[in-house]
C-alpha cells in the first residue's frame, strides 16, 4: 500500500482542526446591557433582566450549556454617557445590545450599532422615528409610541373634546410622540392647540410659569407626556396653581402607572394628587407565568434583593433576555461560529486615546437579527412577535383611572378592538364581533371627585374676555349700531346674541370690538377674515353664511332665514277704466267674439226648419240668431236647441265658455289686485339679460356673487350705502344715472319696503341662506350658541325680539310681486276653440248633407205625381239652387214633442 504524502495529511489534519474548532459552542456569549441604573424604569429592568439571564443559564433546554453573560453599563441619562457606554459594551464582542431606555441614547447607539452590524433591541425607547429605515439593526420589544398615542386619540374622541394642550419634555421621547398624538388628533378632527415644552431637567418654577401662561388658552384637556422619574412633580405643580379642579381634566401616558407601580408603597398623599387623573397601563394578558413571577419579585423585594416595585417595564425586559437567548440558540443550532472582524475604515486610523481602531464588526449580526424578528413565543407579557416595522406586536392599553387611593380600571383599547370593557384577547379568542364604532368604557371620576364629565375647555375669563367685533353700520341700524361712539351697541342682532347667550350654562365674559370706519358699511368678508386669524374670537351682526366664510370659521345655527332679492319701482295701474280688457290679448278678443258669431249662425242653421224659435221675420231670425250664443254667458237664453247635432254643438260650446270665462275672472282679479311693475324687469334672468345698471348695498356678499355666480361685470354693478340712495337710484331708473333694480338680502329690503310703498319685490328669493354668529374654527360656543338660538325659536323669543325692532308700529305688509301676471293668450286654448270649431263644420256638414238628400227625394216625388212628367224638365241651375234654399226655409215638424233647453 502507497504511503500518503506528507502535504496531504498536513492539510487533512487542519481542515479537521479547523472544523473542530468552528463546530464547538463557545462557553460563555456576552450580551450588553445600557440602560439607567436609578431609573424608574431601570430600577425594574435591572432586576428583571438579572433573573432571566439567571433562568437562561439554568435552563438545560436552551443554549446547551453555553453561559449567556449581561454586561451592564450605567448610562446616568446621558446620552454622552450612552455614547461612551455604547462603545465600551461592544469592545467586549458583545453579540447582541439590550437598550437603552432613552430615545435620545437610542438614535445614537442605533448608528453605532448598525456600522457594527450588532442587533439593539431595546424594551423602553418608544419613539416612533427609531424605526425608520436608517436604523436597520433596532428592534424594539415594548410598544412603539404609535399604538399610544392612537389609543390617547381614541380616549379623546370618546368624550367628544377637540382641542387639548400637551405637556411634554423636549426631547426625541417628548417631540415625537406628540408629533404623532396630533397628528392622531387630526383623524378624530381635533387638535392639539397649546404646547408646554419644557426641556430635560428643567427646574419646578420654569414648569410653573409654562403651566400658568396655559391657564388663559380656552383648552382645559391636559395631556403630559414625561419621564417617569419627573413626571409626578408636574401635578403638585398644578395643584399648586388650582388646575387640580372640576374645570380641568389630565390625561397621562404609560409613564405615570409605570412610576406608580415601581413605587413599593404608593404614599396616599400622591394619590389624593393624582385624584381624576386617567392614565394608560401597558395591558399584558395574565397568565400563570406572570403570577409566579410577581410572587417571586415580591419575596425578593422583601429580601431586599431587587429595590423597586414591578412594572411593565421590568416585564419587558426579562422578555427581551429570554428572546435575545432564544435567537442566540437558533443561531448557535445551526453551527455558526460567533466571529467578529475588524473594520478596515477604523483599523486604519492612527492610534488614538479612543481605541477605535479595536472595534469589530459582528460577522454573524444580520443573521442573528434576522432571527430575532422571527421570534415567537409565549412570554410573561404575552405572545412575543415583531411587526414588519420591527416593533412588537403589543397586547394593547389598559385605561386606568385614579380615584381616591386606587388605581381603577375603566376599560381597555387595542388595534383590535379599539375602546371596550373587556381585555381584548377575551374578545380575539371568543371572536366575537366588536364594532370600533361603538366605544365603552365604564364610569370615570374626574378632578374635584365629581362623576360629571367636565367640560373641558373655558371660552374665557375676567382676565381675557372674549374680543367680539361688531360691525358699525352706517345704514338699515335697526340691525346692529353703535351708540354715539360710546362702545355700546344695540339692535336686533344685539338682543339674538344676549338672548342666546343667557341660555347658555355658563358664564362668557367679553367685550365688543367695533368694526369700521363709521363712514360706510364695513366688509363683512374682511370681518370674518379676524376671526379666522384670532384677531378677535367671534363676531356678531348680520353675517350672512356664505361659501367662502364657511371655509375659514365656524358659524351658528342661522337666526334669520334670508336671500338675496331683486327690488324695483312700481306702479299701480288699479285705476285703469279699461283694466278688464287686460286678461286677453286682441288675438283672444277677436276670436272668441267670432265664435260667438260663428256657433250663432251654426245653431241657427241646425234649428230653423224644425224649431220655431229659430223661425219668424227675417229681422227676427238675425236678432235670435246673434243674441242666442251671447246669452249663453249667463244662461238666460229662452230658445231651445231640439236637434241632436244642435245639442252637441251647444255642449262643447257650453264647455268652451266654462273654462274661458274661468280663466278671464281669475286673470282679471289678479290684474285689479296685484300692483304692476314700471320697468321690463320680471326676476334674475331679465335682469342679467339687459344691460342696465344694478345696485348692490356697500359691504354686502351681494356684489361678490353678482360678479363671480352670475358673471355679471364690474361695469354695471353700483354700490348703494342707504336706503335713501336706494330710493334715489330707482327713482332715477336706468337711463338717467340710477339703477334698474337693486340686489340685497330680505331682512334690509323688507325693512325699505315698510318705509317706501312704491317698490316692491320681483320674482323669488334666488338664493337661500342666513345670517349668524361667527367663531373660531373649533370653537364649542358656536354649537352651544346654535343650540340657544333653536330654544329662542322653540319658545317664541325669537319672534318677540324681531317684533320689538320691525313691528313697533305695527307689521308692515311685505311688498312682494312675484311677477306680471301674463295677458291670456290665444295659444293657451287654440286646442278648446279648433275642436269646436271642428265639430260645428262638422255638423253644418252633415247637416247640409242630409237637406240634400231629402230635396233629392223630394223633387221625385214631385216628378211622379206631376202630370206633366212626361214632359222633360226646363228648369236651370239658378233655379235649383233657389228651390233647395226655399226647401230648408220650409217648416218641418219635429217627432219630439218636449224640446230640451240648448
């Protein structure tokens, strides 16, 4: 047998060594830990993360003899000290960094760790923006400040506050979590209005004077968003200051229960601070896992071993050992090798007192986070799972409400279910359908141990009353005025808006601010435009609702239904001798009367040879014949129709005459009651038709709609201030330097009309809208005004004020003309007239028809017992023709012995 080379079994016996070695387990893995030691949070977290690594390393079923070691750094909240931390943990190749609890530390490790290519899983740094995709190494394993603050959004909308002022420390934790609270608020269409940042460290007096300056915005919905180890001095703060009362409500995050539960006896004097405040406890589902462990905290509390009470916090970081040991054994399972390189950049540094050039990258750190993102078991917080954000996926939000001495809970809230009275894995797990648009929660008691939900918002005080412009009307002041410069206004609108305001629960000191130069009327567009831009906070007058006010303030239910109209001259034509020949047009005229004539004639025709009222003198025969059909009208005619083509006849004339003389008496009553109009104008249409001038009272919505709606130019358009140009400019009309008509709203119009009795209203209303109350978007005294102004309409109040200002001297009848009432024309009954028109041709045609026949019959008759028939007839055309006549004017006796009234 050959014997092997010696370079063969040279390379056989490394790679053997070399597979030796990569396949053996390393004894010990060093895991860093940077957190706060004398924390809240860290004072949990410490002893917490201490027995998981204790469990770890006890627990022959995972890392397989392998110690997992915690090498803790004290970070003394400092991101300097964190920096410093950072680097000092990953000098030991550590494989996995547990932390930190600051997000502020958090943003800067996570740079360091992903250049190091180190997973950094932290269960305390909840700001948002650490799961950015800049950060491609941060996992965290507690709930992002997303979920929070949605389910702060959602506790806000559930007792229907919309503005809030936010209490929050200024930095990366504080910025971006109420950042995302608003931008949560803004979905549920509230809003944080007043901020109160305050920066890290920050002495009691700086916070007192922030809380203070607080006290005069509208908003009493607080929301405190701090750090758990400062977060209890702000409500001694605010007792201090009165805003511990029923006036005020307090919302607080996660810190506050955090800082509660740490606390191994809570002091009964903090939690008479806290009375009403409502707070958002981490919801981790019970199990029996949990209950050993807070049992066996417990006996370690007293064995004076671990210094702090349990809280969520210290729940979350034994989770986070046992899932950092989990991913290492997945990792180790598989035959990697724990190797760290060096990282050429840093090698190649020249030697510095940092040591930078020592630092290693993890060669297996991708890996090894991989596998912690895909991580899932059952924990002592629960199910643990990593959304795609990198973030677990958290059991939800308990709502907990202080009362007294205790910590009560009021319900819960999770993605799931939103807002309810059950834990929401006992609504997930039985599947029962919950609908998010039904929220629950039980009973809560508010600041001053009061059960009634406070209302949340002040509009003001005596030290900052409410600015209320007021415009200074120079025309039509019955509306709104000011007093001879004096600051004191009076008018109708005046007396809506203190009626409405006594009606309201509680007080609203104000102060009215007047508005305009008192020389013309002010612009109302201009007026709401302040208020938009809190220039001043409400106005009140005769604000008409329009588009484009809507858009930037809120407005009042209307207290007056209004429009705009069109006014004009008139004048009245009662007087008129020949006013009943106003109902019909000639047209109408002429052919009705030669009907009359024609069915004379007709009728005279078809009755002449059988009825002797038809028959007699010729003069006779013409007064019966024209007299007949005209006495009709008023059923006194004494001749009587006998044949059936005569009656037939007469019926659709009878017919006729009904619906003719119906609409002659109702035209003419309105032509002899209805004021007439001087000019062509007969609504909107006509008046954009022509090319006339229009006038448009000064400071009204008017001319913006004229031009911008109706596109009516510049050029015609004439501004009116009073109401005696009003009646100058129609007076003079169109063509001698005046108007046309005059476009206003109803309320001013009806007021000039009861002072002018010739004018008067054209057409219809042609828009619809109101006047009312303006506020600030937001505002919640525009819906309890609105409210207010409805009961002064239920009871009456409204109606009585408006008769206190327009009916002193008793109601003045509107001088309203829809329009002209049109002449009837021929067109409206050509079909009535050519139908019995129709029926008499018709008639007189068989008529003559049948008198043929029976001449025919006749004159045979005559030939047969003639005696000179043998003889052949001479007789010529003419003659013929005068016999037939001769034969209809002979009498014929009728069969019917009792003639029937025509």
């Amino acid at each position: 047998m050959a014997s092997v080379p010696p370079a063969l079994l040279f390379i056989f016996i490394c790679n053997l060594l070399n597979g030796y070695v990569n396949c053996q387990r390393p004894s010990v893995v060093n895991v860093g830990v940077v957190f706060t030691f004398d924390s809240v949070i860290g004072r949990a977290a410490k002893g917490a993360m201490e027995i998981a690594a204790a469990d770890v390393n006890a627990d022959p079923n995972i890392l397989n003899g392998t110690q997992l070691k915690l090498i803790m750094e004290d970070a003394n909240c400092s991101v300097f000290m964190g920096f410093i931390d950072a680097f000092q943990v990953v000098e030991k190749e550590v494989v996995t960094i547990i932390g930190p609890q600051s997000s502020g530390i958090a943003h800067m490790m996570s740079s360091v760790a992903s250049g190091l290519q180190v997973p950094l899983i932290s269960f305390a740094a909840t700001d948002p923006t650490l799961s950015a995709l800049e950060y491609p190494f941060f996992i965290r394993s507690t709930q992002s400040d997303n979920c929070q603050m949605a389910a702060m959004a959602d506790l806000i909308d559930y007792y229907g506050w919309r503005k809030v002022i936010a209490v929050y420390v200024d930095d990366d934790y504080g910025r971006n979590g109420i950042s995302v609270l608003d931008d949560a608020l803004a979905e549920k269409m509230s809003k944080i209005s007043y901020k109160v940042a305050f920066r890290p460290g920050a002495n009691l007096d700086h916070i007192a004077d922030l809380l203070n300056k607080s006290k005069l915005i509208g908003p009493r919905v607080y929301v405190v968003h701090v750090s758990p180890d400062s977060g209890l001095a702000i409500f001694s703060i605010a007792q201090h200051l009165e805003m511990m009362t029923s006036d005020y409500v307090w919302f607080a995050t996660e810190w506050l229960c955090a800082t509660l539960d740490s606390l191994s006896h809570v002091n009964q004097t903090s939690l008479l601070l806290l009375q009403g405040v409502i707070g958002l406890r981490q919801h981790t589902p019970q199990s029996w896992q949990q209950k050993a462990f807070v049992s066996h905290w417990k006996e370690l509390h007293q064995q004076g071993l671990v210094s702090s009470g349990l809280n969520a916090y210290g729940l979350y970081a034994y989770d986070t050992v046992w899932a950092v040991a989990h991913s290492i054994n997945s990792f180790l399972n598989e035959e990697r090798n724990l190797t760290f390189s060096f990282m050429k950049k840093l090698h190649d540094l020249n030697a510095t007192a940092l040591q930078l050039k020592n630092l290693k990258i993890f060669d297996g750190g991708t890996d090894l986070r991989d596998r912690l993102l895909q991580m899932n078991f059952t924990g002592l917080t629960g199910k643990v799972q990593f959304d795609t954000d990198r973030n677990l996926i958290g059991g939800g939000y308990e709502i907990i409400n202080i009362d007294k001495s205790a910590l009560n809970g009021i319900g819960y809230w999770s993605n799931y279910s939103g807002l309810s009275v059950e834990p929401p894995e006992t609504l997930k797990q039985g599947q029962r359908s919950y609908s998010r648009l039904n929220p629950k929660l039980n009973d809560a008691t508010w600041p001053g141990q009061t059960i009634e939900k406070p209302r949340g918002w002040v509009i003001a005080d005596k030290e900052r009353p409410l600015r209320i412009g007021v415009p200074k009307r120079v025309s039509f002041v019955e509306f709104v005025t000011e007093e001879h410069q004096s600051h004191k206004f009076d008018g109708y609108c005046i007396d809506v808006f203190n009626a409405a305001r006594e009606l309201i629960p509680y007080a609203v000191p104000y102060i009215f601010v007047a508005f305009g130069n008192s020389q013309s009327n002010p612009n109302y567009n201009e007026l709401v435009r302040m208020v938009a831009e809190d220039v001043i906070d409400g106005a009140v007058g005769d604000i008409a609702i329009v588009t484009n006010r809507t858009k930037i303030a809120d407005f009042t239910q209307p207290y007056v239904a209004t429009g705009l109209v069109i006014v004009a001259l008139i004048s009245n034509k009662k007087s008129s001798a020949w006013v009943f020949l106003r109902p019909f047009t000639v047209e109408m005229w002429c052919t009705t009367a030669a009907f009359f004539v024609l069915i004379g004639v007709v009728i005279w025709i078809l009755e002449h040879r059988i009825n002797k009222d038809f028959r007699g003198p010729l003069k006779q025969q013409l007064v019966t014949m024209f007299l007949f059909s005209f006495s009709t009208l008023f059923k006194t005619n004494q001749e009587y129709t006998m044949s059936t083509l005569g009656r037939i006849v007469m019926m659709l004339w009878l017919f006729l005459l009904m619906v003719v003389t119906s609409s002659y008496t109702a035209s003419l009553t309105s032509f002899l009651t209805v004021q007439q109009l001087s000019s062509p104008i007969t609504g909107i249409d006509s008046l954009i038709g022509s090319r006339w001038p229009i006038g448009y009272q000064v400071g009204s919505f008017a001319e913006s709609y004229l031009k911008d709606s109706l596109h009516i130019p510049s050029s015609r358009l004439v501004s009116l201030g009073t109401p005696t140009e009003y009646e100058r400019a129609l007076r003079r009309g169109p063509t001698n330097g005046g108007v046309a008509a005059i476009v206003d709203e109803l309320p001013y119009v009806e007021l000039f009309l009861s002072k002018q009795k010739d004018f008067a209203i054209i057409g219809q209303m042609f828009t619809k809208n109101g006047w009312g109350f303006v506020f600030q978007r937001g505002s919640p005294l525009a819906v309890d005004m609105s409210t207010a102004i409805l009961r002064l309409s239920e009871s009456g109040k409204l109606q009585e004020i408006h008769d206190k200002w327009f009916c002193k001297l008793g109601c003045a009848i509107r001088g309203t003309l829809k329009s002209d009432p049109n002449e009837l024309q021929l067109s409206s009954f050509w079909g009535l007239y050519l139908l019995c028109g129709a029926f008499s041709f018709s008639a007189f045609l068989v008529f003559i028809i049948q008198m043929v026949r029976q001449f025919v019959r006749h004159k045979r008759k005559q030939s047969e017992i003639s005696s000179h028939a043998s003889e052949p007839s001479t007789a010529h055309c003419c003659q013929v023709i005068y016999n037939f006549f001769d034969f209809i004017d002979e009498k014929e006796e009728c069969n019917n012995s009792e003639p029937q009234a025509g």
